[in-house]
C-alpha cells in the first residue's frame, strides 16, 4: 500500500527515485535513491538511500544512508544502485538504524 493511499494528506516520504520494497524484522520499508549536490564536485552524482517504513508509526521518520554513490552521471548511479541485492539493502538499512 502507498503511503499517499492511506493518508492523502500525508507528504510523499522521499523525493527520490523508487528502487525497492523490502523486508526487515518482520516490516517492509520502500527504499529510494536520493541525490545530495556537492559545491565542490558539481559533475558528479552523489546518491544515498532513504529507507520509509511501510506502516510507520507516530513521530516516525525516514531513516538515510551517508552518501554511498558517487558516480560521473545519474544513469550510472541509478544502474549501481539497482543493481543492489536485497540483502545489501537491507544490511545497509541495519547500519542506518539507531
């Protein structure tokens, strides 16, 4: 279920690029690609991953990654990123947990 579907009012979790739904003791979490720009470094592609619970609970945010891709153009980041099992993504979603 779409987060938008349950609560219209709600805003959209994430601005970035779909990848996945995965599960993660016993949730399931839509994971996004999201770019973050760099003064320093205009001609890359600088992407990290948000991770929203399927049915967060009150005062719940989206949980996010550091940057981990760092690529010349955003088709390049977003192959990289598809690219990624389900079990890294989940791992990775593990180390971004408090």
């Amino acid at each position: 279920m779409n987060i938008r579907s349950q609560n219209p009012s709600s805003p959209v979790p994430s601005s970035g690029q779909h990848l996945a739904t995965i599960s993660h003791e016993g949730r399931f979490w839509d994971v996004y690609l999201e770019f973050e720009d760099d003064p320093r470094h205009p001609s890359t592609h600088r992407g990290l991953l948000c991770y929203y619970p399927g049915d967060p609970g009150d005062d719940e945010e989206a949980v996010r990654t550091t940057v981990i891709f760092i690529e010349g153009s955003f088709e390049e980041a977003m192959r990289k990123a598809r690219g990624m099992e389900d079990t890294q993504l989940q791992a990775l979603l593990r180390s971004a947990l408090p």
